[in-house]
C-alpha cells in the first residue's frame, strides 16, 4: 500500500528488498535485534510479524518519539508490544561514553503526587481565604436590595464555586496523568538502557533516510559477535562510503553490497512476457557478519602494511673516478 501510493514515506522500500532484509538478518523468535528505520513503522512491523512476539526489540528513533503509523496497520496483539523497547538516538553517545545516568528520574510518583496535594491544598485555603472577604462588604450593603435579587446573585456564586472547583479537579488529574506517564515512560527508558549496555544483541536493521555511516559504526557497539547487520539505502554512494569505513575499521566480515532486482511477468494464454512498466531499482542493501576484533594483531597488521607501502631506501653506489 505504501510503495503503491506514498514511496517517500517508507524510503522507497520495494517489498522484495524489505524480505531480503528480513532474511539476511537472520530474524526469528526469541531473537534480540535492533531496529533503526525511518518507514514509518513498516520495517517495526515485518520485524514484530516475523518474530511472533517472542524475543526483543529496540527501536531507536530520532526526535521526539517513535513513528509507528504502518506498525498499527498490523494489528498485533497488545503481547506483542510488551517486548518492543524504544531508545532515542540523541542518548546513544551518552550510553556508549558512560555518562548516561538515571538521577534525574523520580524514585516514586506517589512523592510527586503528594507535593501536589500540598500546593492545591494551599490554593484551596487561598480562594476560601480571598472568597470570605468578598463575602464581608456583601453583609453590609444596605438591606433595600430584594429578596429575589439576593437569590439569583448566591445561585450564580455557587455556580462560579462549582465551576472552579471542578476545574481545579481536572486539572488535578491531567496534572497527575502527566507525571505518571512521564514516570512510566523514563522508567522504560532505563530498562532499554539496561539491554543496551549488555551488549549482546543479535542483530542489526538500518533503514533510514540518514547517512548510514555514523548509525553503523554506534549502533554496531551493541551487537554481539557472529551476528549479522543490514543496512539499506536508497542511493548506491552512501553504502560505498560505509563499506570502505567498515573495511578500514575492522571487526565484520563477509562485507556485500547488493542490489535487488524485481521483474514482473503478464501471465495469460499465448500473451506471457514481462510487464512493459516495472520498477527501475529497489535501493541497495550492505550487509555483514561482526567478529571480535583484536586490537593487538589489527596494530602489528596495519605496521606491516605501512612497512609494505613504504619504498625501499636506495642504495648509494660509490664509484671511482679515474683521472
């Protein structure tokens, strides 16, 4: 539906690209991937549909907050989402130098609940205070005034009284409702920050509209050797720039830059041949396997690579004049 009317909004994602990508990812259950995309949910999705709800994944999202409108088309059962953890992009150098740190978070939302009892509390004896000395001059204004025009003015002060209070009592609540949700979601964050920290995870799927040279080379601090990665990009010149700095770096092997390639056939008695309009390119996918990377033998490497390149000092021949 998406790549038939609104492309851009997934990336231009083919639907034969987007199964490679579940394939060379090697995606199943009770699998702990990683997903990176910018297609409005649709790669979350194909990842949640192929694990089945058993495993984890965590979804780092750039902004404000994950994008999950293709997510919601599925109609995954509320199960499903209980092992999908979401992490911001912003916190990832954070986590990695170390310096990402819990203190801000409140210890109990009952603390804050009761601090705000406290301040309505005060507000409450304010008003009463403030609505008592309107009520003084009203006692001593002079007794001419009717009976039915002393009625109408206590109905609509009781009315304004009613009015506030049940204003105050929403805002009470949205009040509450807020802080909890902010609780609630700092209190996941943490524990995806806790999955994260360990390292170990089983995969990795970049699907953004971002350069992918910088997402790979953080993102991949996460995942667990002998684990596969794929990234894909609309445009062939990122990819390059990915695979060459993956090559200086070191850690992955089996490095492959593909493109898909999809042909639609017409299927029809004596009339079969190939669709004169099709798809010109399905993107690009880069996709590896990570290693332990020796930092010693990588060192003693690169100094005999440099040894080679260097040219051989020339020999300085002496020769004798002979008068």
């Amino acid at each position: 539906m998406y790549y038939a009317r609104e492309p851009g909004k997934i990336n231009h994602l083919r639907y034969d690209t987007l199964a490679q990508m579940l394939t060379l990812g090697n995606i199943h259950a009770g699998n702990k991937m990683i997903v990176m995309e910018t297609c409005a949910g649709l790669l979350l999705g194909a990842v949640m549909e192929r694990m089945g709800g058993y495993g984890s994944i965590i979804q780092m999202y750039p902004g404000g907050g994950p994008v999950r409108a293709a997510t919601s088309c599925f109609g995954f059962p509320k199960p499903y989402f209980d092992n999908l953890h979401e992490f911001p992009l912003s916190k990832v150098h954070s986590l990695l130098s170390g310096t990402f740190s819990t203190e801000t978070l409140p210890s109990d939302p009952e603390d804050n609940a009761l601090v705000e009892e406290e301040s309505n509390g005060l507000t409450e004896e304010k008003q009463t205070s403030l609505q008592e000395t309107e009520e003084e001059p009203t006692t001593e204004a002079p007794m001419e005034i009717n009976q039915s025009e002393e009625q109408e003015t206590m109905d609509i002060n009781a009315e304004d009284v009613e009015f506030k209070e049940n204003k105050e009592k929403e805002n009470k609540e949205n009040v509450r409702e807020k802080q909890m949700k902010q609780w609630e979601r700092r209190k996941k964050l943490t524990e995806t920050a806790a999955l994260l920290r360990e390292k170990n995870a089983d995969g990795l799927i970049v699907a953004s509209k971002f350069h992918p040279t910088p997402l790979l080379l953080s993102l991949l601090e996460f995942v667990a050797p002998s684990r596969p990665f794929v990234v894909y990009c609309q445009y062939k010149e990122p990819l390059l720039e990915c695979y060459t700095k993956l090559r200086e770096r070191g850690g992955v092997i089996n490095l492959k830059l593909s493109e898909t390639w999809l042909r639609n056939y017409q299927v029809l008695p004596d009339r079969s041949h190939p669709k004169l309009t099709m798809s010109g390119g399905g993107g690009y996918l880069l996709s590896g396997i990570t290693v332990v990377l020796d930092k010693g033998k990588s060192d003693s490497s690169s100094l005999e690579a440099l040894k080679m390149e260097e040219p051989s000092p020339k020999r300085c021949k002496v020769q004798d004049l002979h008068c």
